[in-house]
C-alpha cells in the first residue's frame, strides 16, 4: 500500500519523458514527472517524480516525494520515498519514509532523518555534493 497522495499515483502528472524520449540537462519542476525514457541530469523542487519499469535517471532527484520502478544511478533526497520490486538504485538516498518491496535492488547508504534532525534542503545536498566534485 501507498504511503504517497492517491491524487499523484492516478497520473496527474505535469511533465512525461515519454518511452521513446531521451532528456539531457536539469529539470526544475514546481509539479511533478513520470520518466518512461532516459533522463541524464538533475530533477530540482519536483512534487512527485515516478521513475517506471521502462524508466532510466542517470542524476539526482530533490523533490517532495518519489517512486521508483526503473533504474536510477543518481542521489535521492526526497520526504516519502517508495522503491518498488523492479527497481535498480545505485547512489545516496535521504528521506523521512521510505518503502522497500522485497525484490528491488539497491546499492545505497540510506539516511532516515527524523523529525528531531535539521533536514538540509535538496537542493542543499545537491550543491554539496557539486562542492565535493570539485
């Protein structure tokens, strides 16, 4: 069962890399993303970012929420995580909640912040990590 709004799984979603759609570069979205292509790049201030079975991310996600079905080679910070049995996630993962069906794979350090932790913004981690490429 779902953790995350009902309303965003019906698929009112605001942008779609379609199946046959390959993306370069930054997304900044204010709603949310379902990648069904390839995305090589960075998803910043996103709502919801849903990542399916035939969906590929090479970069990192800061958003309110995501699901991830496909493949993700990237950083994660988001509030509710959900990785579902088909999904492929090699990176850093930071959240409040997080479900894993049994079956995903993920090759991860995973931080659980609790509500007693200062929560650095995405998009704070996303420039530290920048930082640290230099």
């Amino acid at each position: 069962m779902s953790f995350l709004d009902k309303e965003e799984k019906a698929g009112e979603y605001t942008s779609v890399i379609s199946e046959q759609c390959q993306f370069h570069g930054t997304l900044d979205l204010q709603g949310s993303i379902r990648i069904d292509g390839t995305l090589e790049g960075n998803i910043d201030n996103a709502k919801l970012v849903t990542i399916s079975k035939t969906g590929i991310m090479k970069g990192d996600i800061a958003a309110k929420g995501a699901v991830i079905i496909g493949k993700i080679e990237g950083d994660i910070c988001v509030e509710e995580l959900e990785i579902l049995a088909d999904a492929n996630i090699k990176g850093n993962i930071r959240t409040k909640t997080i479900l894993i069906e049994k079956g995903a794979k993920v090759n991860a350090t995973v931080t659980v912040v609790t509500g007693e932790e200062e929560e650095p913004e995405g998009e704070d981690i996303l420039e530290a990590k920048t930082e640290k490429q230099k």
